[in-house]
C-alpha cells in the first residue's frame, strides 16, 4: 500500500494531466441545439465580435522561497509565466489574435479557475456606466478589484495594458458595430506572494464617420479573478512543469495583441 504522500503525489499528477489535456468544444448536436451552426454545418462566425488581450507585471520586491528543484526556471516569475502559458495552451486559446472565438474565450477562464497550481482564488466584478466621453469609471472598477492585491506600480502598468487594449479596439477594423472583448492578465509579486489575475469586459463600439471607433454609452460589468501561487504544489510537481515549454515574465508580457500598440490617450480615461 502507497504511503500517504504517494498517494498525494498521484492524486496530484492525475489533476494537473486532466487539467493540462484540456478541454473539447460540444458535440456538433449540442452546437446545433445552441443554434451555433449555419445550414453549411459549420460553426457561425460572429463578425461583430473581437479579443482584445494585455498582460502586465509588477512587483514590490519581496522576498520569495527558494526555488530546489524548479532552479532551471531562474525565478518563481517564470514559473508562472510558463504556468500561464500552459493555461492558454491547454484551452486552444491565442492571445496574439484579435479573432473571437467564444469557446476558446469561456474554456480559457475556465482553465484559468481550476487551475491546480492557484489557491485562495477569488472571484467577482464591478459593474459601472461607460461612455464614449467617459472611461474613467472602469479604470475606478479595476482599481477597486485589485488594488488591494497589487502593488502601485503594477496597477499603473494594469491600467496601462488596458489603455493598450483600448487603442488596439479603435485600430481593429470590423464591422460598423462590434463588440470588444477585452482580457487584461496580470502577474504580480505583492507581500511574498505570486498572483496572478485575469480581468475581462465587453465594450460594445461603434464606428463613426471621421472619428474612427467610439464606445457606446453602455453599462459593462468588469470581472475579477485571482489567485495565489502554490509554492508547494509547484516544487512537489517540479518534474511536470520542467517537461513544459518554459516562458519568463517578458515573453508573457509582450505576447498579446495589444502589446505592439501605445496606450490609448483619449482624455475619456480621466473623466
């Protein structure tokens, strides 16, 4: 008979493989059902959607447990970031393509939630009134979501990355109405705690003659979700993450749509 850290090791390398391999769209019936299949037999494609994807990484430079056996890795910063990595790998889902796909965009969160290396993960969202004149309320969102797990530089890169996403929507071409689904990662060191985040939101746009793309006077819901790194769990599963395709922080940051973009100046931010 197994010892009961044996078995604890298997346990866990059993739900990090399931939870590494993935999950399926629905059965075709199931999609028909949904009504998500055109007369072709395929699944319909919304033009009038888009992703819009950021990361940003902060820290406050407190101290973080020695690394053993994940030394390769170089810092406790590139073992998430390869973690992440796995996240969005593990649901088909490219941070690099504004292309919406909604069962990628819904797999991702989900994988991002049962995630086996996170812990005292929290979940909730704001909902605030937006308008093309006014943007300031959802950075006030994001700042009451995560403010308190962040330091202050690294909410100021959030907003940054946001801002990013936004010009990013304004320079998509699409159609004359579109909706901009925006995921706003993050990554920080607060307190001797890894965290990582993932804020998302919808922005219905519209394009206008002469001024480009504006947001429509709207009400969105900001929503949060966050978690704690598992230093145990990591160094215990070590031998996994190692046969992984390694990241670190930079890779992570930069490897998303909105990176190449500058922030968005619109004076909508401040009021």
């Amino acid at each position: 008979m197994s010892t009961g850290t044996e078995e604890q090791a298997r346990r866990e390398a059993v739900e990090i493989a399931l939870w590494a391999q993935g999950r399926q769209a629905p059965p075709r019936e199931v999609l028909a059902e949904l009504g998500l299949l055109g007369p072709d037999g395929r699944v319909l494609a919304d033009d009038g959607q888009e992703a819009g994807a950021g990361n940003a990484y902060g820290e406050d430079g407190s101290r973080l447990p020695d690394l053993g056996p994940l030394a390769p890795f170089g810092s406790w910063q590139s073992v998430a970031a390869t973690i992440l990595r796995k996240t969005a790998d593990s649901a088909g889902f490219d941070q690099t393509s504004t292309v919406f796909d909604v069962f990628q965009w819904i797999l991702f969160e989900i994988q991002f939630a049962s995630m086996p290396f996170l812990y005292d993960i929290t979940e909730d969202s704001r909902d605030v009134s937006i308008s093309s004149l006014s943007l300031s309320p959802a950075v006030r969102a994001v700042t009451d979501l995560v403010g308190g797990l962040v330091t202050e530089d690294a909410l100021t890169g959030i907003v940054d990355s946001i801002k990013k996403i936004g010009q990013l929507a304004v320079e998509n071409p699409g159609q004359p109405e579109k909706n901009s689904n925006v995921q706003q990662g993050v990554l920080t060191v607060a307190d001797g705690n890894v965290r990582l985040g993932l804020l998302r939101t919808a922005v219905r746009m519209e394009y206008r003659s002469g001024k480009g793309y504006q947001q429509l006077n709207q009400e969105i819901s900001v929503s949060r979700l966050f978690g704690n790194l598992d230093y145990g769990m990591c160094l215990r599963n070590a031998d996994i993450l190692l046969e992984w395709d390694g990241q670190d922080v930079d890779d992570w940051v930069n490897g998303t749509s909105s990176s190449p973009f500058p922030a968005n100046t619109s004076p909508a931010w401040d009021n």
